[in-house]
C-alpha cells in the first residue's frame, strides 16, 4: 500500500510540474508577443 501511493504521489507531483511549466512557456511566447507587437506599433507610430 506503502509503494502505491508513494507512486501515485509521485506520478500527481510531475503531472503538476509539467502543466506549470506549459503554463509558464505559453505566458513566456504570449508575453514575447505582445511586446514584439507593442514595439512594432510605437515604430509605426514614430514614422
């Protein structure tokens, strides 16, 4: 019973660390984008 769970915990905390670390890419790429975007408009506006 000991094993099983120590297993089952194990297996809840990667399934957790790696939906964290999805989330975290994707605000990375769509924070990235959005600057990317913000600069390209200030640029327009500039000339």
């Amino acid at each position: 019973m000991e094993g099983t769970q120590s297993r089952w915990r194990s297996m809840t905390v990667l399934t957790m660390s790696s939906r964290i670390g999805t989330t975290l890419v994707w605000w990375k790429h769509s924070t990235m984008a959005r600057a990317s975007a913000t600069q390209q408009r200030f640029e327009l506006r500039r000339s």
